[in-house]
C-alpha cells in the first residue's frame, strides 16, 4: 500500500518517471510504497516502518500568518517587563550574577538600545539593499553606556514608546509572504532571511525575559536553603549570558 499524507506540494517532487519522491531522494528508497510522508507545512519528514525519523524535508520560516503571532508576543513585552521591574527595591533590578554579568537594568537597557538601533534598521536595510549592504553590527552592550544617569522607570518607558513605533513601522510595511523570503546579510552570520529576523525578534524578547527572571532569583540562591534543589531557575546556567 502506497501512502502520502503531505503538508505542501512543495515538499515534493516528480522523479522515476512520474512518481513522487519526497523532495531531494533520487532513487526509491527499500520499501518505499510503505514509506509515508507525515507533518504539516514545513516540518513533514519521512517516517520507514520501523517509524525512524529520517531528514527533514524542508525548513520551517515565519509565514504571514505566523508573523502575527510573532507580533503578538512583541507586543506584549513591554507590559510584562512593566509588571515585573517598576517599583521594585535594588535588589531585583540593580543585583547582577557577578562579574560580566547583566543586572534587570541592564536588561532591559540592552533592549532599549535594540530597538532604536537593531530590528526595524535590519528590516529596512533586507527591503532597501537586500545581501548587497551588510547590517551594521549590533553592540551588545552599548547599554552600559547608554542608559548611564537614566532610571529603570525611564527605560521601561523609552522601551515601551519604541516598541509600539517600531511594531506600528513594521504593520505598515505590508509585509508578503515574497517579501518575507528576502534576503539579507550579517555581518558574522551571513545571508538571513527577513523570516529569520522576525522571528530572531520575538525569541530575543522571550531570551532576555528568561534572563531576567534567572537574574532574580539568583539574588535568593542562598535564602531558600535546601529548597534550591528543586528550584531549576537556579541551575540555569548558560542559556542567555550577556
């Protein structure tokens, strides 16, 4: 019995004289009328009958649809960050992890700085220029400077102010599913897709939101006493460092 189950055409192709083969197999494989094809989109893969995932047939990217959804974990950023830091003691918002390492304030200054210097440029720069203008490095912690003399409820403020201007920029475009395929150039990455950037966009919030959260509760690693055995935040180690 042969069976396709396929999340897009495009998935596949025609080859050995009309028959479909997932996309990139250039002979039948062993078994092959039992092989099926299982997933949705951009993450179907080819399963044998022993059920072994074999190679992804295609990558997934940010579509329209996903885009919205993107936006809409961007948009509520600012809020979270909000509820969490304004009017706390220093303890929380001024207290790092030790040496080289990001207190909430420098958290969140990071992400003020990104959003004058970083998301919206990058998606002008893929738009306007494509892979021939590299991005303009990103320094990631121009905040130590920058946020100098500035207090945590400015910065929430100023981060808030720019993320519905840039949110509100990047509605405007009218971004196509064309467009999102288009390319640009990092300067330590290499060629990214306007998809990836987008998407990289609402990770790094998540990231950094992670972070915070980490950095707080390392301020009562010892407090808690035996109890920081269960407590996984603070076995977290390595997943956002500055």
């Amino acid at each position: 019995m042969k069976s396709w189950v396929l999340g897009g055409m495009s998935a596949i192709r025609k080859l050995d004289g009309g028959r479909r083969f997932p996309n990139g197999v250039t002979r039948k494989p062993q078994g092959w009328r039992r092989w099926v094809i299982r997933g949705s989109g951009a993450f179907a893969r080819r399963l044998s009958l022993k059920r072994q995932a074999c190679i992804y047939i295609s990558m997934p990217s940010l579509t329209e649809s996903s885009l919205v959804e993107a936006m809409a974990v961007l948009s509520r950023t600012p809020a979270i960050l909000n509820a969490l830091l304004r009017g706390l003691p220093n303890i929380w918002v001024r207290c790092d992890e030790g040496k080289d390492t990001w207190s909430a304030f420098d958290i969140v200054g990071h992400l003020v700085f990104g959003e004058r210097t970083d998301w919206m440029p990058r998606v002008r720069i893929i738009l306007e220029n494509g892979e021939a203008r590299p991005f303009d490095p990103f320094d990631r912690f121009a905040q130590l400077k920058e946020s100098q003399g500035k207090s945590l409820e400015q910065l929430l403020d100023d981060f808030a102010c720019l993320r519905k201007e840039n949110l509100a920029a990047l509605q405007a475009l009218n971004l196509q599913q064309e467009d999102l395929a288009r390319r640009g150039r990092h300067p330590a990455l290499g060629v990214v897709t306007l998809s990836e950037l987008l998407a990289t966009w609402a990770v790094h919030d998540l990231t950094h939101v992670h972070q915070l959260s980490r950095v707080m509760a390392h301020q009562y690693r010892d407090a808690v006493g035996p109890w920081s055995a269960y407590l996984g935040v603070l076995q977290c180690t390595g997943h956002s460092a500055p």
